[in-house]
C-alpha cells in the first residue's frame, strides 16, 4: 500500500509495472501478493483508494 500525494487514487503506469514485477518475484519465493492499494482522497461518496485486484491486474 502507498498513497499518492496528489490525492488522485488510480494507480499510474509505475504503480501498474512495480504490482506486475511484485507479483512476479513473490511466484518464484512462493509468497503471495494478495493485494496493491493507493490511498487518496476523493469527494464525497467515492473510495479513497483503488485496489490494483479489482482493477484486474493480478492473476486469477
């Protein structure tokens, strides 16, 4: 988990390539990455945060 200062919670390509690159080496160490958060702020009503495993970017 990591925040973004910027308030803005949806992950840039970085934040995309470091999830792809964690899930990978946790495979070969056989330890599972369960889930890749970044906090924000958002308006009323909306999350403060995206999780990169219901965007889809982890292996089912």
């Amino acid at each position: 988990m990591h925040n973004h200062p910027s308030g803005d919670p949806p992950p840039s390509e970085a934040d995309i390539k470091v999830t792809r690159d964690l899930i990978r080496g946790g495979q070969l160490l056989k330890i599972e990455v369960l889930d890749h958060i970044v906090m924000g702020q958002t308006g009323e009503g909306q999350k403060g945060y995206t999780s990169l495993r219901e965007l889809g970017y982890f292996f089912a």
